[in-house]
C-alpha cells in the first residue's frame, strides 16, 4: 500500500543562518514519502544561497517581500501532499516528528489538525506544553492561541476547501486561522515533544509587533469573538479581561472585580471549561491581603481536577 504524501512547508525570510538546519531536520525524517516546499519571501541576505545547497526542494521565491500569510498560501496551493506539515524557517523537528503525527492522524480520522508539545532555545521558557484534546483546546482558543504553528500537521483540505491564512492578520495569521475554524474542524496537540521552536529575544518581539501592528490585529479578533458572544460586557471590562491575559500587568482592585464579574459572566457559555484555570491565574496574581479576600478562587484548582492546570501555562 503507498504510503501518503506529505508536503513539509516552511516560508523564509532572512534565514539564511537558520534555514539549513531546518532543512536537514526534514531530510532526516523517519518517514520517507515527503516533499519539502520552500517559499523564499524577499530575502536580502543568503537564505537563497543556503537553499540551493540542498537537491530535491521545490523552491518557490518572491521577488519582493509579501508578507507571511501570503507566503503561506503559495505553499499550499503548491503542496501536492495528501497532508501538510508546517515548519518555520529557524525551527527544527524531531526525526520521528512526520511519522509520528501522520500515524495519529491515521488512526484518529476525525481530527483534522493536530500540534504537538515544543521544547526552545530559551533559558527562561526550556519547554511548553499545551492542551491536548480538542474541546480543551477550543475552549482555551478563546482566551489565546494554544496550537503552536511550527509544531502543525494537518489534512491538506485548504485549497479543496477555499480556507487560506489572512493577510490582515499577518504575524497572527495562524491564531486567525484556528479562531475561524473552530466550528468546522477537530484539534489535537500530541504530548510529545516534537518541534525545537527558536525563541526570538523580548526586544526583537517588541519590534515585531510594533511592526506588525499587532495589537490593533489583536484587537480586531477581540472584537470578532465579542460579537459572537452576544453577552452584555461593557468596553471597560473588555479592555481590563485584554490586558489580563496579554499584557501580565498588576490589575488595580477594581480591575480585579470586574475581571471576576466577567468570569461569572462567561461560566455559562462554551468556553466556561477555561474559567477555572483563569480564576486561579488570577488569583496568583493578587498581592497577598488580596489573596486572602479571594481565597475563593482557589476552589477552581478542586472543583475541576481534570483541568490539568499545568498544561495551561
């Protein structure tokens, strides 16, 4: 029986330091049935040099640079591939990575997109795992992204399907991409650890996302996922539930009480399963005398053991 193709996808742009690593990675696949398709996005250093070192790659560039969402749609209109999976330009996957999601694929036909858990080159953060099941990880989809882009496989049902990344959203596109098919699509992260992500410094983020504009993208799903709510929550407390989650920034005592009216009223719809892990990041948060006039929060922690609240972090 052949075995299916799959398309290993990476965009590059001013890899040229990174690229050949994540290439070899691929080529050393335990699974044999790939084809490995880079998209070069305007590069002005030599990540067109180090590409060419390598045979057997379909090369695609752009003459200019047109952004990562649209460098990942190239990809997927040119993968042949029965499945898709993703890698970025200064990452790396295990050996095993391909036959291992390709096999939980296969023998869990109803998820459509599958992650895995990622270790990275950061002395701060070594390791992150993330939700595993699908109603967990649309639950936690909500509140922030926990499919890790890098780490994904996937049915190649995109161009089929008409479902591309959002230009409008890049250096977000993947988060985007997940919100929008929440209810159309089944999600699974394997607790394995099988992508090395490369954690970018505090100071080239910031200025990627000043670049990119990020918070007002941010925004602009925030405000998506409000009107699908449909629940009565004033713009302040929008704002304060945004920078609780995003910003890790000490909450006034009003804050506080308004991030909690929020929770009761959110307890009731489809992502209530998260409340009790917010509930108790929050409480982690509170100076001590405040912890002690919301030691309340603390029942979430036994009200709801199968959180597996470590995986949430």
């Amino acid at each position: 029986m052949q075995q299916p193709l799959v398309s290993i996808l990476i965009p590059a742009f001013n890899a040229d330091r990174t690229i050949a690593s994540a290439i070899k990675s691929c080529t050393k696949q335990t699974y044999a049935n790939i084809e490995i398709i880079i998209v070069n996005d305007g590069s002005v250093d030599y990540t067109i040099d180090e590409i060419n070192k390598f045979g057997k790659i379909i090369f695609i560039n752009n003459a200019s640079n047109e952004g990562i969402a649209n460098s990942r749609n190239k990809l997927l209109k040119a993968a042949k591939g029965e499945y898709v999976a993703w890698l970025d330009a200064d990452d790396i996957m295990a050996s095993d990575r391909i036959e291992r999601q390709l096999n939980f694929l296969l023998k869990n036909p109803t998820i459509d997109i599958v992650g895995s858990w990622i270790t990275t080159d950061s002395k701060s953060i070594s390791f992150k795992k993330i939700p595993t099941g699908d109603k967990l990880i649309k639950a936690h989809l909500w509140f922030k992204n926990c499919l890790i882009q890098p780490s994904i496989m996937s049915k190649n049902f995109y161009v089929k399907e008409n479902i591309f990344y959002n230009s409008e959203y890049d250096y977000m596109e993947d988060y985007e991409l997940w919100y929008r098919l929440l209810k159309i699509k089944k999600f699974a992260n394997i607790p394995v650890f099988l992508t090395k992500y490369h954690m970018p410094s505090s100071s080239n983020i910031q200025q990627k996302l000043a670049n990119y504009h990020f918070e007002e993208k941010l925004n602009k799903l925030w405000q998506i996922k409000w009107n699908e709510l449909q629940t009565d929550i004033t713009d302040n407390q929008k704002r304060v539930l945004q920078t609780f989650l995003y910003k890790f920034e000490k909450l006034k005592w009003s804050e506080v009480k308004e991030v909690r009216k929020i929770f009761g009223l959110l307890k009731n719809n489809d992502n209530a399963l998260m409340i009790h892990y917010y509930r108790l990041l929050l409480f982690t948060r509170l100076p001590f005398m405040k912890k002690i006039a919301n030691f309340d929060l603390l029942v979430s922690v036994f009200w709801y053991p199968a959180m597996k609240i470590k995986y949430l972090v």
